[in-house]
C-alpha cells in the first residue's frame, strides 16, 4: 500500500496544480474595455470605430437620423435606421449611451 501512497499524492498535486493554471492566466490578461459612444453627440467616425457591425456608411445614416430627427430618446430608435436590426442593436447595446 505504501508503494501506491508517492504516485498518487504526486499525482493529486499535479491535478491541483493543472486546474488552477486556466485562473493563473485569467489575471495576467488585462480585462477589455468597451468603448461606450454616446448616440447623440458622437461623429460618425466615433459611431463607426465603437460599434460593431456599424461602418462608415451606417454610421453616416445614424448621424442623419438625429439631424433631421432630433436627438435620440431610447436606443431602439437605432432600429429606424435602414440596415441596423435587433441583432446589431443587441450586439452594441453595452456600447451605445443616450
């Protein structure tokens, strides 16, 4: 029995050793930040750069939007905009200030 003790501590240790890797990386990798953007005071190439799914274009037609519109009082009114859905509108929900 003694003989099976070493090999299996040793082994015990490694398991513990090999599960707390994936937590000792975790630290080491910085956290990313989202870029936040607000609605109704960014440029489109502020519009463009922080949403995602959203390029030069699509940003151009959310400025236009609140030109002729008004500033925005909620986020879904992004869905008014031709080309941007639910999808996108989700995807960008974390990133998108009134």
């Amino acid at each position: 029995m003694k003989l099976f003790r070493f090999p299996l501590a040793a082994l015990f240790a490694l398991s513990m050793l090999l599960v707390n890797v994936p937590a000792v990386f975790a630290e080491d990798m910085p956290a990313q930040e989202v870029q936040v953007v607000n609605l109704n005071t960014a440029t489109a190439e502020e519009l463009s750069a922080a949403l995602d799914g959203v390029g030069a274009a699509r940003a151009e037609l959310i400025v236009q939007y609140r030109e002729e519109n008004g500033s925005f009082s909620s986020v879904e009114e992004l869905l008014e905009i031709k080309g941007i859905g639910v999808a996108t509108l989700e995807k960008n929900r974390d990133r998108i200030q009134l």
